[in-house]
C-alpha cells in the first residue's frame, strides 16, 4: 500500500552497459562525447531498442563543455528528446539520473531515455597539451573566487575526499566506538565478491581482515584498503515506460521508489556528521515502493570508503545508530551470505570508474535481479536497495528497484 | 600536475572582509542574524537559519572543543606536501557554529575528540595575510 505520492512504478531499467574497470586503460583515448554516443550504443542494444526511439537523455558533466551540455550530447548522439537534464550531485548522479528518467516517462514526457556515464581518459589538446580533467585537482571543491570552500577550507588543505570521510569516521569512532576490525570487514566481504565478478578490478585477489589493517594508513582511521581504487570504465543504462519495457530483452526492473537528500557540500557545516542524509532519502523511497527493509534482497550501497557504507546501513534502516559495526560483524554480506552488499565487489574492489562509480552499482542491482549475476547470483533475488554518495557525504540519494 | 602551484590562500569578499581583518587584529569576529539570534560561519549575506538580511558583527572569544580531526598521512593535494602529516579539524566554537581548521603545538597522541582549544593567529605571505589555526587551550 502506498501512503506517499511518487512514482507509481511505470518506468522500468531495460538496458544496462558496463566497461570493464582498467587500471591502465588499453584502448586509445576518446572525447567524453565520443564515449557518451558508445555507451548509449551499448546500452539501446541490451534493451534491444533502436537509437532511433530514444527520446530522452540525462547526462553529468562532461569535459569538452561546460554548458549547453545535453544538447551538445543529444546533437553527437543524434537524439531527438523531450527530456534533456544535467545531473551534478556527484556520486549520487547515477541514482538522481535513474529516478528523474523515472519520473519523465511517468509524467508522459518520453517514452525511452538514456543515462551514461563515461569515465575513461580523454585525449590532450594539441593548443596546450591540457587533459579535460584538470579542474579537478582540488578534488570535489572549487577553489574560484567567491566560492566558500576557496575561502574557509581548501587554504587549511581541507579538500578531497580522504580527509573528510576521515573526520566523520572519528566523530563516529568518539560518538559510538569503533571496531577497526568491523569496519575492515566490510571492505573483505566485498573483496570476496569482487572475487566471484571476472570483470573486477581485484577478481582473483582475496584479502583478509588482518591485510586491511596492515595497509598504509592514509587519514586515520582510515587506511589505504578501506578506499576506492580509482579506475577508466564507464557505464549506461536505458530506462522506459512499463508499456516499452515488454518489448525488450531481458526481465525489466522496476523503479518502485526513489529519495534525493543534501544539506551541505562541507561535512564541517552539517548539523550533525553522523545524520547522513540517505536517511530520509532511504525512507522516502522504501515509503513510496510500499517495501520494507526485510523485502530488500540485495543492498547496492555506496562504498567510496568503508566508513560511506557503514553509515548507510544505519542511516538506511538496516541496523540501529551506532551499532553498524555490530551489525557487519553479526552477518555475512558476500553474495552468498544472509544480507548481500555491493555483490559486484562494490566500488573498493570493483574500482570506481571517476563519476560512473555508482552506476556500477545500479547496474548490479539489475544483473541480480536479471538473475543473470553468474557466480556471484543471490538465490530468490527480487527486490533491491541502491544508494548513492556525492562530495563527503552531501548529496545522497536512494532507490528501489523490483524485477517486474 | 600540480607541482610547482602556490598553495591556495584566502582571497576575502566584501561579505566576509571583517572576519578577515579581525583575525589580523588577533580577534575572532562572526555574525550574529539580528532576526533569529543564530550564529553564523562562514561569513554571509543571509542567515542560513532564516534568510535574514539582517547580520551584525560579533568579537568571540575563538574558544572551542574539538569536534573532530584526521591526521593525513598523505597530502591531501600536492601543494600541501610539506604540511604531513596534517592535522586537520574541525572545531565547534562556544557559539556552536563549526570551522574548518588544522591543529598546532601538540603531539599526536594528545589530540581527543572534545579537547578543548583556543586560536592561534598565524601570520601567512600573501591571502589575508592569516589563518585561524587552533592549538589546546592553556587554560580549560
């Protein structure tokens, strides 16, 4: 029974592509556009559904301009849409992507749209040999006049991401105590299903908890195993109308529910830096999707450091606040365990394709209830929980998905 | 790629320049919105608790407890190299509002969640000319 208004769950993911994760990347470098138009190319072909139907598109950012940018990709990709959005919540983009397709093709906006997210190297400009990525080397601050983040907080070398999941893991550790083991095994676990998905960036490299805590500490407590593995990849999926979705290839996943949440962009400025806003994004979506959190069968959670999944499964419903660790140490979350997380490996042991990252996990959520995950498949696998993080813990948002 | 850049300093706006020259006269200067009584950090045009327009300059005292802290043993950007391992933190004022902030004049093993500190006013060539950094208080 449904006691919100929100999606009524007439949109379903009907395409997915996945670049395998490379360390050093073997094809030659291609513009973000050019990598915009395969993707989608890969995607429309695992539907089943011709280019010549897409009628809506949702992009990030990309490199070769910083505005205009979905009509620039609709004009490469020679999409004709009614619906052209830009997403900028950074590693919540891929869920914030998902739902607002959703909720498009629910309206009667369109009927077919496109996602992608390409996360491969970009070729250098012949004026000046710069790479399109350069403004990144503040990490996900902005050090232009006028930005707050320039003013109080890159000039005391507060910026990146290791630094501030690192603070908010020692408030949690000073609040709630702290079980480095725990917290170690969240990153093992993933590392066991990253070892059942050939195309993982660890596939074939086992670690134990005792390996985790004898890797170089990087921003106490955190240490180098408990962080993404930075990887080229990209990924895509195709979401359409209930209608469309029965004339495509594989089992459609429904998008029954869906939450967006932010308060900050730095986590010093928050109210309380243990009150992650996936909180109310998770309830929203459960609320909307009329689920409970014991119908979830795979929980797809945003891990770019352990820290980001562990407050997620408290802030999300799973376990009580404050007692995650317990709640890692008390269950098995492998593929094969009594509560699968992030089977694909998760992003520390899948790698993490820049702003594709959390696509891979959406894109997971629907191979396992495809029920065509291979090895690494969870029995009976119906319904699914997708988180996404950007920034420090700022953007966060949530999905359910059902295989309809 | 990022070798041989100047480490980034603060350039004041017009909104925030009091705070800066407060910290150059040695005091800790935030604003109080006149319509909600809330404390605000960082310097702004509007409250955040209620958009007010209406904010007023305030001397504090800069005393803190520490809210938390991470020691970096890797630079957080390359330009920051000769600061590992930094000591960055955030420290919540006795008006509640919270700063961004990295730690002087003590040892690692000393530094606790809820320490309490005072500001050290840190001379720097170029920006502002300051930093608010933070050190444990001499007295509690």
């Amino acid at each position: 029974m449904k006691s919100v208004r929100g999606l009524r769950g007439d949109a379903a993911i009907v395409g997915v592509a996945d670049w395998k994760p490379e360390r050093k990347p073997t094809g030659p470098r291609q513009f973000m556009l050019e990598q915009w138009a395969e993707l989608a190319r890969l995607a429309l072909q695992d539907a089943g559904i011709e280019a010549g139907e897409v009628d809506g598109l949702v992009t990030p950012r990309i490199g070769e301009t910083s505005n205009f940018v979905p009509a620039t990709v609709a004009e490469y990709c020679g999409f004709e849409v009614n619906l052209a959005e830009m997403v900028d919540l950074g590693g919540a983009n891929s869920v914030g992507m998902v739902w607002r397709a959703a909720a498009a093709i629910e309206l009667g906006l369109c009927e077919v749209v496109v996602c992608a997210i390409p996360a491969r190297p970009t070729p250098s400009d012949p004026r000046d040999g710069a790479f399109l990525d350069e403004g990144w080397i503040f990490g996900a601050s902005s050090n232009r006049y006028g930005s707050p983040q320039a003013e109080f907080d890159i000039p005391y070398g507060n910026l990146a991401q290791n630094a501030g999941y690192s603070m908010i893991a020692q408030r949690y550790a000073a609040v709630h105590g702290y079980d480095e083991r725990a917290m170690a095994k969240l990153a093992v676990d993933q590392r066991t299903n990253a070892c059942a998905h050939p195309d993982a960036i660890f596939h074939g490299k086992p670690i134990t908890v005792d390996d985790v805590l004898a890797s170089k500490m990087i921003a106490d407590p955190l240490h180098m195993l408990e962080i993404v593995m930075p990887v080229a990849g990209g990924h895509a999926l195709v979401v359409a109308s209930a209608a469309r979705a029965k004339r495509t290839k594989h089992r459609p996943i429904q998008v029954a529910g869906c939450g967006e949440r932010l308060t900050i962009k730095t986590p010093t400025y928050a109210r309380d830096l243990l009150e992650t806003p996936v909180g109310p994004a998770a309830d929203r979506a459960f609320e909307m999707a009329g689920a409970t959190r014991s119908d979830i069968d795979v929980a797809c959670i945003y891990d770019c450091y352990t820290i980001t999944a562990l407050l997620t499964l408290e802030d999300a419903g799973f376990c009580k606040k404050g007692q995650g660790l317990d709640f890692v140490r008390d269950h098995d979350l492998t593929f094969a365990g009594d509560f699968p997380v992030n089977t694909h490996g998760g992003q520390l042991s899948y790698g993490q394709a820049g702003g594709a990252g959390g696509m891979s996990q959406i894109n997971e959520a629907v191979h396992q209830l495809r029920h065509n995950a291979g090895a690494r498949q969870v029995a009976n696998c119906e319904t699914a929980f997708v988180s996404g993080t950007g920034g420090v813990m700022s953007e966060q948002s949530a999905l359910i998905l059902r295989g309809a | 790629m990022t070798d041989g850049m100047a480490k980034p300093l603060p350039h004041a706006t017009d909104t925030s320049r009091p705070f800066w020259e407060g910290l150059r006269e040695g005091e800790v200067r935030i604003q109080r919105c006149l319509d909600c009584a809330g404390w605000v950090f960082y310097p702004r045009s509007n409250c955040p608790g209620c958009l007010s327009n209406a904010l007023e300059w305030q001397t504090v005292s800069g005393r803190g407890v520490l809210h938390t802290f991470t020691i970096s043993r890797i630079p957080t950007v390359a330009m920051f190299a000769d600061e590992v391992p930094q000591r960055l933190a955030v420290v919540e004022l006795s008006e509640g509002v919270r700063v961004t902030t990295t730690l002087v004049d003590v040892a690692e093993e000393d530094i606790k969640v809820g320490m309490p500190l005072e500001p050290v006013f840190e001379s720097t060539e170029g920006g502002e000319g300051v930093l608010l950094r933070y050190r444990p208080a001499a007295t509690p």
